[in-house]
C-alpha cells in the first residue's frame, strides 16, 4: 500500500502505526495492549506504545 502511496510511507516512518482486532478492542478497550506496531515486532501493547 505504501508503494502506491509515497505520502502515507512519509507518514509511517514519522508516526508510529499499528493495527488491532475490532473483537479485541471491543471486549478489552482502546487502552488495552491489543495494538500491534506494523513497523516493528507484533508483540501486543497499548496504543501509547507504538
């Protein structure tokens, strides 16, 4: 997706993104360690983490 898109690959190298499971946010909330960076280990953690 990046490589058709060179302003959101800018983005990402200067915010940190991460994705999470709708069920998992859900059942646990936004703060819980449910988050997964996309531009490092997928070890789950809390959005403030990222």
């Amino acid at each position: 997706m990046a490589g058709e898109h060179p302003a959101l690959a800018a983005l990402a190298r200067e915010v940190p993104v991460g994705a999470a499971v709708l069920e998992d946010l859900e059942a646990h909330g936004v703060h819980a360690p449910v988050w997964h960076a996309l531009t490092t280990d997928a070890t789950p953690r809390t959005w403030t983490q990222l």
